[in-house]
C-alpha cells in the first residue's frame, strides 16, 4: 500500500537492526485518514472471505481493527485481553503467547461468549515479526470451532520468521507494507 509505505519511509524509526518504531501515526498517535485507507485496503483484499468478525489484540490492534471493521459491514471487533482482571469472566478461551518486544511469556483471553464455530474470523494486528501473536489469536478461534479466514498485517517485518510460520499452517496473510530489512538506522520496504 503505497500511502502507508511512503509514510513509514518519512516517519519510521529503526531501533537497532529489527524493531521499526511507528508511534507517529500507528502506536501512539494514530493518523485516522491513513487508518481509513487501511481499512479500505484490507476489505479489498478480503471481500471474498465473508468475514463474519474481526479478532485482534489490546493495545494497537483495536484501532486498526475498528476502523477495517466500518468496511467490512460493521462486522463486530473482538479483542484479546492481556491483563488479568477481576472483571473478565472466568469462563475464557486463552492462550499463551511470547512477546517479540517484551520478550516474555504472556497470556491472551477471549470471554466464550464472543467467538463461536459459526465465526469466520478475520485476524488483524499491527506488527508481524515472528508470528506469536498470530499463532495465540488463532489459537482462541480454534478453541472455540470458529475458522480463521486470514490473518490481515499492517507492517510485516519480512526478514522474521512470522509468514513462514503460518502460510506453512495454510493461512492466508496479508500486509500492508513489508519490511525487508533494518539496517544502520536504514528501513528498506519491499517492492
Ligand atoms: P510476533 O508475535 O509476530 O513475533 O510480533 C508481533 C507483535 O509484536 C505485534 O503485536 C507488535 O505489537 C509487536 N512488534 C513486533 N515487532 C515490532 C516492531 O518492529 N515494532 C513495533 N512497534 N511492534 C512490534
């Protein structure tokens, strides 16, 4: 997507060679006009999925997935907690997930009540590095029958493992932008 290429080219920031910092317009504040095209550009790559909700992951993916969802029919977002608290049901599909950034263990739950084997489930996050995230969100939909239609990225890291791991699982992915390499404070995109 070219708009979201160009703005990652002028307002990325690289933090040694593999975490590209995007707080400007992605994970601080948020540039609705390009979270628009966003979402424009992720129904024209799904329209053929019928895509009955979108599921992601507190705290970047729920804007991108909100916006996406306004072009998907309003379909309903879904987002995975991270924190424990004593007002989540205790009745949860949760899974656990590694985290590229925090480099620890942490523990994503979806109240029962909010995905079902009728789903079809469309997957939206911000980041893909070596798909953990992914791999926990499709978890919950597995355990509750739904199916995963596809897992929709904005800014895929192309040089982790991430991809790989899941088109070898039969999951469709798409993204937005794709970071070929991080280099001496360089971001190189792919074509
Ligand atoms: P994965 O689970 O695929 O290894 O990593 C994806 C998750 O880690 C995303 O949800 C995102 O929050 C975070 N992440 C991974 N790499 C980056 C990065 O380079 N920049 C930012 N801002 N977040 C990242």
């Amino acid at each position: 997507m070219e708009l979201l290429k160009q703005r990652i080219m002028q307002d990325g920031i690289a933090m040694g060679d593999s975490v590209l910092k995007v707080d400007s317009f992605l994970n601080h504040q948020i540039d609705v006009a390009l979270f628009n095209e966003m979402g424009k550009e992720f129904k024209r790559r799904f329209a053929d999925a019928n895509i009955t909700k979108i599921l992601t992951v507190e705290a970047s993916g729920i804007a991108v997935a909100c916006i996406a969802a306004q072009y998907f029919g309003n379909v309903p977002v879904v987002f995975a907690k991270k924190q424990e608290a004593s007002n989540l049901s205790a009745d949860v599909y949760a899974s656990n997930v590694f985290s590229f950034t925090k480099n620890r263990n942490y523990t994503v739950r979806v109240d029962k009540k909010y995905l079902s084997a009728t789903d079809r489930v469309l997957i939206i996050d911000d980041f893909l590095a070596n798909g953990n995230a992914a791999l926990g969100l499709i978890d919950l939909v597995q355990q509750s029958g739904g199916t995963v239609t596809g897992i929709g990225i904005v800014i895929e890291k192309g040089f982790q493992t991430g991809r790989k791991l899941l088109e070898e699982k039969g999951y469709r992915v798409e993204s937005l932008a794709i970071v070929q390499e991080i280099h001496d404070g360089t971001v190189i995109l792919a074509d």
